[in-house]
C-alpha cells in the first residue's frame, strides 16, 4: 500500500476559512500520516512521539505513488 507524504486540510468552509492546512512527511515535524479512520479522523504522527488527531470538512492526500 502507497504511505502518504503529504496532507492538507481546511476546518471551514472558503469563504469563511480560506486558510489551507499542510502536513508533509519529513518536515513540519511529520513522522507519518495514517489513512482516515472509520470515523473520519487522520492521525498525524509527529517526532516527538505525540499524534494529532484531525477531522476537517476538506482533506487531499498525496501518496508517495504520485511524485
């Protein structure tokens, strides 16, 4: 299976939150980044052994099959 190396996510929608939030495997302090779960929410592994949890309205990922 392709491993992700890059997320964006956005918590609202355009025209309230234009801002567009990004994880990229290898900086940003970015371990790994699981696939959603079956609640919809991504895990974000970070170097320093913590894991963030993010649910959004819009999310892309880009697997490494795609570089």
């Amino acid at each position: 299976m392709d491993e992700i190396i890059s997320f964006e996510f956005s918590n609202g929608s355009k025209i309230l939150d234009s801002s567009i939030y990004e994880y990229k495997v290898g900086k940003e302090s970015a371990a790994k980044i699981d696939l959603p779960d079956s609640n919809g929410f991504v895990a974000v592994h970070k170097d320093n052994n913590k894991t963030e949890y993010i649910k959004a309205p819009y999310m892309k990922f880009c697997t490494d099959s795609h570089v």
